[in-house]
C-alpha cells in the first residue's frame, strides 16, 4: 500500500483541510488511480472517523474538519474520478425541514455520502415541502433526505412526505429522515424508507436504498 | 393505576437546573437530589447510559423525577425498572427555564433561531465564546472561524434567561461578553425572566398523571422512555 494513501487517511482523521487538495494532487502526480485514492486514502480516514464518532471519541467540530477534509480533497479528485469513469451511486436531495434551521448534521450527512459516491444536491435548512418537491421534480433524485432537530419541526417530514404524494413523487424517491427527535419508529409512521442515526449510518442507509450496499 | 402515596421520591437532574431546584425543594430533599454533570448532553449515547446506571442504584421502588428534557435523544431508551419515572415533555431545558412548554413555543415562534444562556450553561462555560476559545487553541484561527461558522451563522438572537431581576444582572456582564462575540453573525441580545413553574410542577410528587400528559411523560414500572412519548 502507497505511504500516500496513509497520509491522506491521516490528515482526514486530523481535519487537517488545507493540506487534502495538495495531497490528492500528489497521490494524482504520481499515477494513482483516481478510484484507489478515494478508496484507501480519503475513505480509510472517513471511515475512521465515522467509527469513533459512533464510539462519542470524537465530537462534531472535529467530525465537521474531517468531513471538509474530505470534502476538499474530493473537489480536486472528482474531475479525475468523472475521466475514469466512475459514475455516482446515487443522486440525493438532502434539507433541514421547515421552520429548523440546524443543519451541522445534515451538512455532515451530505458531505459524507458526497465521499461514498453519491451526487448530493443540498437545500440548506428551513426547507418548504414545496421546494423539496421542486428539487425533486428537477433533479429526479433517487433519496430525499431530510433533517429536523425538534419535536415541533419533525412534524414537517411529514407535510413534505405528503406535498411528494400529491405531486405524485414519493414513488420515484425513498425517503431517509434523521435527527434528535425520530428513530425508526416513527420513520415508519410518517412512510419514510428509513431512518439513520447519525451520519456514518445515514450513508449505509443510503447505500442499501439504492441497492450498493 | 394510581401510586401508592408513600413511595419514596428521588430527584435525578442535570445540574444546569441545580439552582432552580434548590430554590424550591426542601432542603432535606435537595441534599439528596442527585445532579448530573453539564457536559452529558454531547454524548447522548453516555447520557443514557450514565442515568439509567443512576436509575438502577436506586433500590427501593420510587418515584423518581428526571429533571431532562429528551436531550438529543439522551433519554431514549432508558428503562423505568420498579420505579415510575416522571419527565417533563420537552426537547431540552429551555422550556424548563423559561416555565412552559408555552412560553417555549412562543419563543420559538418569536425566533426560530435563537441560542439561551442562563445562569447553568454560562457557569458550566457551555456557549459559542468559551467554545471559540477552546477552538482556538485546538485547531488555530482559520479553521475555529469555519467551525463556528458552521455551528451559529443561523442564529438570529441570543437570550438570557434569568429568574429573577438580580439573576439577569449578575450574568449579564458575563451574556454580554457572548453578545458582543455573536454579533459576527448579527444576533441581537435579549433578556427574559424565565418562571419556576416547570420545575414547580416536576416536583410536586403529588400530580402524577397515570398517563402521559400535555406536559410530563409518565414511565411506569417495567416500561422504557420512548421518542414518540414526546411528540
């Protein structure tokens, strides 16, 4: 296994940003394939981080450093990724649901399934359920994600499930919910597809509703 | 099923509502309040842990009051054992502080995105200036801006929530401090008085519904917290 690949696991693990887009840059001078960086290099960290995140080893700054990390070092790594062939996995509209503005989580949800493959169009927080069905209509996404970190906001996945019903959308689509106050019990109530926990676990949701997990 | 009345009431809460507490509990039964430390409410997973470890010490059957609110998801999960457990239906304290599930809803209305600091969380240094501190030491300035960034650039206003007159004027030097730092992000600094009456009702051992109400979830013996107990 190329030293690089270590490196690049590392510096995701140490959040260290800056130096992602350089490193990718080098793994690339030096002939690696663009698939086995993201896979031994940007991934081995990720995954890394994903565990001890899971574990409450390492708490959502550090966790938001190495995702950016990640991030970065895939901006330079994707055009590469495209000449090579690599299609995305899956498309996903993600969004904080109406009337929440947290979105940290779902932030890390997006950049993370960014990094497993998938193509992530990101509506930012405090969504309508009508831009969730335009987003929808536009970009014929295979997930809708949504987010809500209260008790009095969760209440809009619902709403939006339904707005996806009428414009005759929500077969197109599976619907992934997550956040503090849903679990898988209440994602079956309001007819979502799935819940995830946290953010390592909203990507293998989201691997096994588009079938590559 | 109604409880016996002798049953011996156990008070398990999280220190950010000490004060509050002990202001109005007998002091008998604050001695043996049991509080928890602040820091909980970033590990969810070792906040359930930690309370239902908590829960299980206690050996005779009780009452026990549980002075959290589902704490991003901290709760879920914990499981009654022979005890009946009673707990205000709220997402956090903040409803506790400010008196009402209500008085939250109002707020909330008021300003969707608003960050609360009261008399607990500016003594425990949980707020985006201690946090932009210790950034800055961990991880240098560029990227502490980013972090902070991502965390309040949402937040419209900051508030402090006091109980009383004298409570908002021995914090509000130390809120200002947080004020003048979060106005990067244009959030306006407020003061409310907060109200008791949360913590009035959580304590009375007396008004125990059988089932969950409006405002308390009720866990019964042999039963489990549950997140739809809260919506």
């Amino acid at each position: 296994m190329s030293e690089i690949y270590q490196q690049l696991s590392t510096i995701i693990i140490a959040g260290e940003d800056e130096k992602a887009p350089g490193l990718v840059q080098k793994a690339l001078d030096q002939g690696l394939a663009p698939l086995e960086i993201l896979d031994n290099g940007l991934l081995v960290g990720m995954n890394e981080v994903s565990a001890r995140f899971a574990q409450e080893e390492m708490f959502v700054p550090e966790v938001l450093l190495a995702a950016k990390a990640m991030h970065d070092g895939l901006e330079v790594l994707r055009p590469h990724l495209v000449a090579a062939g690599a299609k995305p996995i899956g498309k996903i509209v993600l969004g904080t649901v109406k009337g929440d503005i947290h979105d940290i989580g779902k932030n890390l949800v997006g950049m993370m399934c960014e990094g497993a493959g998938f193509e992530v169009i990101n509506l930012g927080f405090d969504v309508d359920p009508e831009k969730f069905v335009e987003a929808v209509k536009k970009n014929r996404p295979d997930i809708v994600g949504m987010s809500a970190m209260l008790t009095t906001t969760m209440i809009a996945m619902g709403y939006t499930i339904k707005a996806l019903q009428e414009a005759g959308l929500r077969d197109t689509v599976k619907v992934m919910i997550g956040g503090s106050p849903v679990d898988a019990e209440i994602a079956e109530r309001i007819g979502a597809d799935g819940y995830a926990y946290n953010s390592p676990t909203a990507v293998e949701l989201a691997k096994r509703l588009v079938g590559a997990a | 099923m109604s409880l016996p009345k002798d049953r011996p009431t156990v008070i398990i809460a999280c220190r950010v509502l000490q004060s509050m507490l002990q202001q109005l509990l007998p002091a008998e039964s604050a001695e043996n309040a049991i509080f928890m430390d602040y820091g909980l409410h970033r590990q969810p997973g070792k906040m359930t842990r930690v309370l239902q470890e908590e829960i299980d010490k206690i050996e005779a059957s009780s009452l026990i009051l549980l002075g959290y609110g589902l704490c991003g998801k901290g709760l879920a999960g914990i499981k009654s054992g022979k005890h009946t457990l009673k707990i205000p239906r709220v997402d956090d304290c903040i409803a506790i502080l400010l008196g009402s599930r209500q008085a939250y809803r109002q707020e909330f209305n008021a300003a969707p995105g608003t960050y609360y600091l009261s008399k607990g969380w500016l003594e425990s240094g949980s707020h985006p200036l201690k946090e932009y501190e210790e950034y800055l030491e961990k991880y240098g300035a560029e990227k502490t801006a980013w972090i902070m960034d991502q965390q309040y650039q949402h937040y419209e206003r900051l508030v402090l929530v006091g109980h009383s007159q004298s409570d908002l004027e021995t914090y509000r030097p130390q809120a200002l401090k947080v004020a003048r730092y979060c106005e990067r992000w244009d959030m306006r600094y407020e003061e409310l008085l907060g109200s008791y009456e949360y913590v009035r009702r959580l304590i009375d051992a007396s008004a125990v519904p059988d089932n969950n109400s409006e405002d308390f979830v009720i866990i019964p013996p042999g039963g489990e917290i549950r997140l739809e107990q809260f919506m």
